[in-house]
C-alpha cells in the first residue's frame, strides 16, 4: 500500500512510519522540519530510518537507505504549488495526516503559525485528498477539543463547544472540515484524539521530557495546579498501533446515524473520530514519581498555579475505539517510563 505520512520528522509520525515500513509498506514522509523545538532531534529521527540530513532539500524526495521503500521530502503543508504535485506523482491511497503546529501554550505566544499550519494546511491536504483518489485520510485530532468540559471520561459524543486554547480551537476546526468533505465529496475521513502520548524520541516541550531534563540535571522541576491534574498518559508504541489499525479500516457511514439525534463522533458519511488513549488517567505526582524511580533521583519541585490553556484532567473513553477497531493499549505505565527514560539517558549521554 502507498501511504504518506505528514510530519514523518515528528514525535509520533516517525514512530507510525518505522512501524509501516517494518511491515512492507510504500511510504512517503513530509515534514517542513520548523524550528519550534530542536531541529537536532527531527533530523536524528530522520537518520534512524535512514534519511540523511546533508541530502534534504526543499521540495526534494529523498530516498532513504535503511529501507529501500522510503522516501522523505521536506515540504510545508501551505504550498498550494508542490503539494499537489507531490499527490499528483504518486497517487496516495491512504494518507496519515500528523503535521500541525503543536504546544498548547505555544498558541497563545504565536496564533498564527497555527492558522497556517493546521487550518491552511489541512485545509490543502483534503483539497489533494479529493481530487488525487486518495481512499482514506487519517488525521490527528487531539483531546485538547474536550476543553471546559467537566464529563469525564471524555467521550467523543460529548460536547467540545468551549476549547480554551487556540491549538484546541484549530483541531476542533479540523474535524468539522473533514466532515464536510466526507458529505460532500465522499472523502472517508478518521479523526483521532489523541491524550498525552510520551516514549522515547518525544518531543522536549513536552512534560515527561521537561521533568526527566529537570531531575537528570538536578534543576528546579515546575509543577504547574501544584501537582493536581491528571493526564491520561499514553506510550507511543500503543498510539501507533492505533493509529495503523484506524488507517486500514477505511472509515464508512454510519446506518444507525440519526439527524434528529445527530452524534458527533460518526456521521451519514464516510466519518469518524475516536479517542486514543490509555483510558487508565494517572495523577500527575504519581507519573513524576514513576520518572524519579526510573532516573534513581528524587527532583527539585516548585510548585505553580494553573497556566493559562490548560485544563485539570484528561480521561479518554475509548469504548468506541475497541469495540468498532479492535484497539487497547497494553503498556504500563512503570514499563513505559523505564523506556523513555533508557532511551533519554542514551540519546543524551
């Protein structure tokens, strides 16, 4: 199967194209490698699945040479230019749309990096995605749409009305614009919310990599609401088998769906979205606790008011998700962070 995957240089979109390549699968990456953090680790990720930094060029596919069916090409998702010449060339049938411009509290410093990205952007992949045959577009969502809502766990017919940061805001308008490329245009479309997914790779402004940094090199750990959030912690390798399951069940409409009690979450389209998570929220001491066990040190906490953007608990209810696709994630969370922690050591010396 010919697949691409956006933001192939990130977090979880390195991890779903390793995972596709192992299994045989004719794979493309995209990413336009930004700078909102280190530029160091999207590269050292590229070169694990055999890109080297020295031959990117914008525009440009490169082969890789640790699997000879990938190709990665450095692009951003505004070019209404290369873009469709990228689909038109190779004829995606399935495409797993990661890249967006992520940070919560990064939205509020930056709105329109946000705009572009996640709302032009994606806007141009279901421009392509219509009229190049692609047969199933997996998109992430997050669980940052759920926002003031208080009715956890989260389940993806209950209300995201009031998101409270604009990166929340631009997911929410994601889903609402895949729908309508599924009624219209017969698009199917995948939506998936994703909740705090960490492991090894992560992205460094996230908080597993921020409090293990803080305890390895003795620094003042914040602990923003003093401690009192819980997050649904998520080990990667667990979102990816999600995410591949998703992809291969080309999303189709739903015949119970009722307009007079219309649910959200599926659609007389081809539509859907789903939470993935780990649906077991852990207490944000106990998962600092986990890391201080893995890294043999105890941290230096300060503790903080709540910052602006977040919300108290993440809870996914992924009922849906294992009933209609067959997904449960089975790491836990002690094993999880002994990971992550084995590969920050190494990957930091």
């Amino acid at each position: 199967m010919k697949i691409l995957v956006t933001g192939a240089a990130g977090f979880i979109g390195f991890h779903v194209v390793r995972c596709l390549l192992e299994r045989g699968d004719d794979v493309v990456g995209l990413d336009n490698i930004n700078d909102y953090y280190d530029v160091n680790l999207k590269y050292a990720r590229l070169a694990e699945t055999g890109i080297d930094k020295e031959n990117i060029e914008y525009g440009k596919l490169v082969r890789g040479k640790r699997y000879p069916l990938y190709r990665f090409i450095k692009l951003n998702l505004e070019d209404r230019e290369e873009l469709p010449k990228l689909f038109e060339r190779e004829r995606f049938e399935r495409v797993v749309n990661l890249a967006a411009q992520a940070g919560v509290r990064y939205s509020i410093e930056n709105p329109w990096a946000y705009v572009d990205s996640n709302i032009t952007g994606f806007l141009n992949i279901l421009e392509c995605c219509r009229y190049l045959g692609v047969r199933h577009l997996v998109y992430a969502s997050s669980s940052s749409v759920y926002g003031l809502n208080a009715n956890v766990p989260f389940k993806e017919d209950s209300g995201i009305a009031h998101p409270v940061s604009l990166y929340a805001a631009t997911k929410k308008s994601n889903e609402l614009m895949a729908h309508v490329y599924s009624h219209l245009y017969g698009l199917p479309t995948t939506g998936l919310r994703f909740f705090t997914v960490y492991g090894p790779w992560g992205r460094p402004d996230m908080s597993p990599h921020l409090f293990t940094r803080a305890i390895m090199e003795g620094q003042t750990m914040k602990v923003f609401n003093h401690g009192d959030m819980l997050r649904d912690f998520t080990y990667v390798d667990d979102i990816v088998e999600g995410v591949i399951r998703v992809m291969d069940r080309v999303a189709v409409p739903d015949e119970d769906w009722n307009a007079e009690v219309p649910n959200p979450a599926t659609s007389s389209a081809a539509y859907r979205v789903y939470n993935i998570g780990n649906s077991s929220p852990v207490r944000l001491m106990d998962f600092i606790h986990a890391l201080e066990e893995a890294c043999g040190k105890e941290a230096v906490k300060e503790y903080l008011p709540m910052q602006p953007g977040d919300v108290y608990q993440t809870d996914a209810d992924t009922t849906r998700l294992y009933r209609e696709i067959n997904y449960k994630p089975k790491t836990p969370l002690k094993e999880g962070v002994e990971k992550f922690v084995r590969w920050y050591k190494k990957y930091y010396k």
